[in-house]
C-alpha cells in the first residue's frame, strides 16, 4: 500500500481545502492521473497520483480543510489488495519515503546545490525503479509512444529531469542523456539553467557582475534562538529596492555642516504664535528649509538633477519639487511639494500638513509622491545628533536634518547659547564634487541663519 | 459524500489555449488582453451565495463564471486588462515562489511602462500607494503554473461595491476599507499600443523561476 501525503505546496502553506476528488475508493487510477485538487489562498492544485493502482482510500470531502503532510489517500499498487475504504491508513506499511513522494516540488522552493552528474542521475533513476521519475506529463506519453522505459533514461534537465531529447536520444542509441557535471557553486548553476528560486538567481546574477561581492544564502537562525519570519511587503520592500538601487548604483559622499537658526526659530515661533489656527499655522521648520533649499538649488543646478547612466547624460531640471520623508507608522513615503520656487512659506508650510496627514492616513495619491527633484529627512524630532541619509534615486542630493539643539558656541570671541541645526547633504559624485557641495551647503547655512535673506527670497 | 465541487457557474476558460500549448511543448506562453464586457468570475472554490450580491447580478445580467485558479469573486469590466501567463515549473510545489516571482515580473514590467511603484502585498495583490491596482491568483497543476492576474486601470468600483459585499478574508494593509476605499487605478492607458507595449515588455522581462 503506497500512503499519499499531501505535499508541501510552498513556502508557508500548511493546509489547504478540498475543492474536488477526481477519484474515489475502488477507482483504478493510473501514475500521473489527476487525483484531488486542493485550494490554497489565491492558488488551486491540481495534485496528480504519484503511483498507479487502486484507491483504496481516500481523506477529506470537498470542502474540508487537509494538512501539508497529512495522509490524503491510500493506493494499493501493483496487484495488490484494496484495504477496506476508511481503514488503510492504520493497517498497512508505507510505502515510500515521504520525501520521495514529490520529488519535484522542491525545484521552486530551494535551489539544489548543483546539477547531478550523469552517472548518478542513472544510478538513481535505476535503483527507483517504480518511483516517479521527474519529467513532464508530454515526456512520458512520449516515452510510451517509442516504448522507451523511462526509468532507464538519466535525465539531463534540471534536478535530473528527463526530457524530450533525452528520451529520443535513449530510444536512437540506447544510451542514456549525459548530463554536463558542474561544481556545487551558485554561479555555475546559474549558468546552466533555470532550476533556481528567483532569489537565488538573483544572488548568483549579482555575485557574478560585482567583483568579490560574495551573496550566499542566510544560514538558518533557528538553532540559535526563537525567530519570527515576515515577508518582505509593501512599503518595506518599496523602500528596499529603492535603497539598494541607490547604494549600488550611486557613489555617494556626505558633506556635514552646522546652521545657527536661533534668529530663524525665534521669527519662526513668534509668526506661529500669530497664525495659530490658520492654514499652515503650524509653520514647521521644514518649511523653511524646504525654501531655502530651494534657493541654492537655483543657484547650483548639479543638485537638482538625474544622471542617466544609459545614455551618459545629465539631466537638470528647471523645476522645483521637493519630496520631504515622512514616518507613517506603515513605513517610509516621500510626499512631495511642487513648484517650491513660486510658493511661500506659508504655502508651503500648509502643504506639508495637508500631505504629511494624508501620508498618515494612506490616502495620498500616488501623483504627490511623483516627480520629486530634491528630498529632505528631517529626524530631528525624533533625536540623534546627525545622520548619513540615502538618495532617493534618480535624484541626486539629499538634505538630512539632525535634531536642533542648544549648544555653546564662539560668537566674536565669547561663548553663547546658540540654537543649532546639524545637516548633512548626501549627494551622487558622478555629479557634483566636494566643493560645490560645500558651497551649496554653505550659503544654505546662510541663508537659515538669517532669516530676513529667506524672505527677501520669496 | 460530495465529491465535486458545485459545477453552477460555467468554467473561464479564456486562457485554456495556453495551458494546452505549454502541456504541449513546455514552453512559456502569456496574453495580455483589454477585457471587453461585463463579467462576474468567482475562484474554484468560491461560494458565489456568500462572495456576490447575486441578486444585483442577476438585475443587470452579467453573467458569471469560475476561474481554475483560487481566491475570492472579482468583477471584470472594460476598465481592467488581463494579464496570463502558463509557464512549465516541474512537480505542483512552489506555489509562494510563483506567486513572488510572477509578482516581481508584473512590477517590473509596470516600472518599466511607466509605472514605478507598484509592489506586492498580501498573498498575491499588486499595490501602488496602499490601494490595490491587481489581483491575481494561481492554477498549478502537474508541470506548469497558470498565473492570471486583473489590472485595474479604470476599473468601475462603483459597480464592484454593488456586486461583491465585503469579502470572507481579507489582507492585513486592507484595514476593513470598503472597496471604494481600498482599489485604486493604474496609470496606464487602455488602447491597443498601450496593451501591445505592456505585453512586449512583459515578454522581454520574463525571466524564469
């Protein structure tokens, strides 16, 4: 008696619900033959026998939910009894390895170390005989049609699959398909076919343009400690690719400088204290800067720009829309203000709450986030004395905001309480150079320590 | 005992050419096509008594069909396109990774039409700034995979909230929102060289499992 599990029918699957038994006990079904279709989220299997014979058995009406690696069905093969339907599964012996029951199933889910050697393939295939041998459904019909067993092929596809050719191959000649031996390394693997997850091709990929980068699977953490495991989605994974997409192709270099705005933050606070309740009442420092910035960005266009890698050419863009971060508590999004060089302060200012409030709530369309030319990360509120931020890619620059702080500084020869805000400006050194970063970083230092040079801006 | 699943709704078998031809030669196949009526389609299992108003159905005569594939009812409307791909994948295993990978492949695709930011969220949705732009879902059988998946371009949600009450299941980044709240509209055109453009992009792009 062969018992059936259900298999393993991916990463994170532990059971799924019975939609249809296209047998049912005292059926003759053949090897292959569809047997049960199972539904997972969004996903409907049809699980084909493993073996030939008779159900004798079977686990689950339509609509019950069945467990990954719990027995689903009974076969007696080869000539051998059907037990009584309802009570196989405690009366006899199983009959394979549950590993063996799928032998393909883990061709998605994890990569094989490497490509059998043909030797192997053959002496596997031949000391199985009656195990199903990996190959598709129209390989076999084609193999009984040239009556060719196929047990006797060594398969030269990927995890020792037969193929067409090595079944046509077999019946010509009678000699078993050669597959090519190749070293247990990713790479190698990568290089002969498609028998990889996705993410260990792209590791392979990677490892193989980027000299001494060096990706290997994670090992497993579990031996180590309880883990929890979340895929990765959403917001999280956007802002992943976007990262590694700008840490990989950017050369980035950070130019850090101090501004005193204790003249700006006390002209700040005392037009808040008149505006309160109004329309961009709030009048965050961001909007300042986001003015500021706006001004030098004018004044040195390298950091308002994109480099086309492709076409080796510099983009400079002639207008102004400046993307801020903002923490919605579902992950990072960078809501953007058009046209900052035509806006006032407190236009600006009432934008940014408008935005950053939809950005809280998941409502801001995907338009506001579009487009942006210049990004500015303010951590400030949240503390830290400075930080390295990433460009957001294809920008070029981008403002990171450290906390403002009191702190003691030299003014004309005495020491005063001043109130301090740390910048770093991060940019691509492809297109701008040290210098010009300082001089930008410089005047707009400037400019946020007097504020009556941001106003004679607007 | 039961042993079939109910046969009431006729089978969506748009796409049954495709799944004969990779059997056949176990080479990929995908379509990408602009649907044209009004259609109601429930997953394999579905139960339409819980998934449809049916009686709004019913009052404006759209017909309603079962997909092979899985997950909950979807309305289909001129608004949508379909993209499908069969690829041959060996065993009946994988079926996360094929859903990861197909879902990597459309993104791809869609940044490379014009639309950057489309991501994956819940077992098989596409999402572009927290709204749902796609559904999706597999058929796997023995050697190959049936991905199909529903873009929204300028889907009619007004007639979704009619016909579909608020699913048996949901994703977490759902929160509860009503569909009008939760489906969202890619930015991408609807006429042939904008459907043409996306299929050869997405052709170019597919790079296996």
């Amino acid at each position: 008696m062969f018992e059936f599990k259900l298999p393993d029918l991916g990463e994170g699957i532990h059971e799924g619900e019975v939609l249809k038994w296209y047998v049912q006990p005292g059926d003759l079904i053949e090897e292959d033959a569809p047997l049960v279709d199972v539904e997972t989220d969004k996903a409907a299997v049809t699980i084909p026998s493993p073996r030939g014979g008779v159900v004798s058995m079977t686990t689950g009406e339509v609509g019950d939910v069945v467990e990954t690696g719990q027995v689903i069905c009974v076969i007696a093969v080869d000539g051998e009894a059907a037990a009584p339907t309802g009570r196989a599964a405690e009366e006899t012996p199983v009959g394979l390895p549950e590993a063996a029951d799928v032998p393909a199933a883990a061709a998605v889910a994890t990569a094989p170390k490497a490509k059998p050697a043909a030797a192997a393939t053959t002496q596997a295939n031949s000391a199985v005989a009656g195990r199903p041998v990996p190959a598709a459904p129209a390989t076999r019909r084609l193999a009984r049609e040239m009556g060719v067993d196929i047990h006797a092929i060594a398969g030269s596809g990927p995890a020792g699959r037969v193929t067409p050719d090595d079944v046509k191959t077999y019946a010509a000649g009678g000699t078993a398909a050669v597959a090519p031996a190749v070293p247990a390394t990713i790479p190698a693997v990568a290089a002969v076919g498609a028998d990889l997850s996705p993410v260990t091709k792209m590791a392979a990929q990677a490892s193989s343009v980027i000299p001494f980068l060096d990706l290997e699977p994670l090992p497993d953490f579990a031996p180590q400690g309880p883990v929890v495991i979340e895929p990765l989605r959403s917001i999280r994974r956007k802002v992943a690719r976007k990262m590694v997409t700008s840490m990989v192709l950017v050369p980035h270099v950070a130019h850090m400088d101090d501004a005193d705005v204790t003249d700006l933050e006390e002209f700040r606070l005392r037009m808040k204290a008149k505006r309160e309740g109004l329309p961009g009442g709030k009048l965050t420092l961001l909007s300042f800067v986001i003015r500021a910035i706006t001004a030098g960005l004018r004044a040195a266009p390298a950091f308002n720009a994109s480099l086309d890698p492709f076409k080796e050419e510099i983009i400079y863009k002639k207008y102004y829309n400046i993307g801020f971060a903002a923490d919605t508590g579902k992950g990072l999004v960078v809501p953007v203000i058009r046209g900052t060089d035509i806006k006032s302060i407190n236009e600006i200012s009432q934008e940014i709450e408008e935005k950053a409030a939809l950005a809280r709530e998941g409502k801001l369309p995907i338009e506001d986030m579009q487009g942006g030319t210049f990004t500015i990360t303010n951590v400030g509120p949240l503390g830290g004395t400075a930080l390295i931020p990433t460009i957001n890619y294809p920008e070029v620059a981008i403002l990171g905001m450290g906390k403002v702080q009191e702190k003691p500084v030299v003014r004309d020869g005495e020491i005063v309480i001043r109130k301090i805000l740390p910048l770093t400006l991060a940019f691509d050194h492809r297109v701008a150079d040290g210098a010009d970063a300082a001089r930008f970083v410089s005047e707009l230092v400037r400019n946020l320590s007097d504020p009556s040079l941001l106003l004679l801006d607007t | 005992m039961r042993r079939d699943p109910p046969s009431d709704y006729p089978l969506w078998d748009e796409d049954d050419d495709l799944i004969a031809a990779v059997r056949g030669d176990e080479v990929m196949r995908m379509r990408v096509r602009r649907w044209g009526d009004v259609e109601v389609v429930i997953g394999r299992g579905g139960a339409a008594e819980v998934e449809l108003d049916l009686e709004a159905v019913a009052a404006d005569g759209v017909p309603v069909r079962r997909r092979r594939g899985g997950g909950c009812a979807v309305v289909l409307d001129p608004g949508n396109l379909v993209v499908s791909l069969v690829a041959p994948l060996e065993g009946v295993g994988g079926v996360t990774s094929a859903f990861s990978a197909c879902t990597d492949w459309l993104c791809r695709g869609l940044a490379e039409a014009g639309v950057p930011d489309v991501c994956g969220d819940g077992v098989s949705d596409l999402v572009l700034a927290d709204r749902k732009v796609g559904g999706s879902c597999i058929y796997r059988t023995q050697g190959l995979v049936y991905y199909s998946t529903t873009l929204l371009i300028s889907p009619d949600l007004e007639r979704i909230e009619r016909y579909l009450p608020h699913p048996p299941r949901e994703p977490e980044y759902r929160h509860g929102r009503r569909h009008v709240d939760f489906m969202g509209a890619l930015p991408l055109a609807l006429d042939a060289d904008a459907v043409i453009r996306l299929a050869l992009l997405l052709e170019r792009g597919w790079t296996g499992w």
